[in-house]
C-alpha cells in the first residue's frame, strides 16, 4: 500500500476533472470503480476509486482518491493504492502501486 496526502488550494471542481481525466488517460486499462460526493453547506467532499492492471504484478491495483474542501476554501488530498502484491501472508512486489500513485502526483 501506498499513501499520498496534500493540501491544495484551488478550485475544487478543476482539480477532481483534472484528477479523473489525467488518471483515466494515464493508462489503458484504467477504469472509474465507483464514484461519491458530499457536501454540506460550504463542505464537500468527493471520492473517487480508480482500478487499473500492473504488468509488471501480473495483477489489478486500486486506487482511492478523497479530495474534502472545507469552509475555508482549503483542499485535501488523501490518496491510498492496495492490491499490489502477488503473496499470501506478506506484502511483495509493490511496484505497480506506486506506479498507480505516481501518475497521481504528475497529474496534480
């Protein structure tokens, strides 16, 4: 598993297009799992969970993405990737994780 937090500051909804079409565009075998939003009052907060294959882990790796953009106008970021690994008891073979993670961070 690999983890990802940032604060950002912009405008909330660019920065989810930006973040759907970068990692959408990124890979081939990319896809958009699921998708939810909140808001209440001046909050919001949407989540988005991505799926892509890992040839180099022979398997699909995940990736969730949370952006929360307070009352203030601050936006956070919070970006976590799982099923990287190949072994049973023991976590091996993360690459295509951090892969995932990495295109993330050049999109932003």
């Amino acid at each position: 598993m690999a983890k990802m937090e940032r604060t950002l500051h912009g405008d909330f909804n660019e920065i989810l297009r930006r973040i759907e079409n970068g990692i959408m565009k990124g890979s081939l075998s990319a896809s958009l799992e699921d998708s939810s939003d909140f808001s209440d009052g001046s909050s919001r907060c949407a989540v988005r969970v991505f799926e892509r294959f890992s040839a180099l882990g022979s398997n699909r790796v995940s990736l969730s993405v949370t952006l929360f953009e307070g009352k203030d106008g601050t936006i956070h970021l919070s970006a976590i990737t799982s099923g990287g690994s190949q072994a049973v008891f023991f976590k091996i073979n993360t690459f295509g994780e951090q892969a995932f993670l990495d295109k993330l961070a050049q999109v932003l």
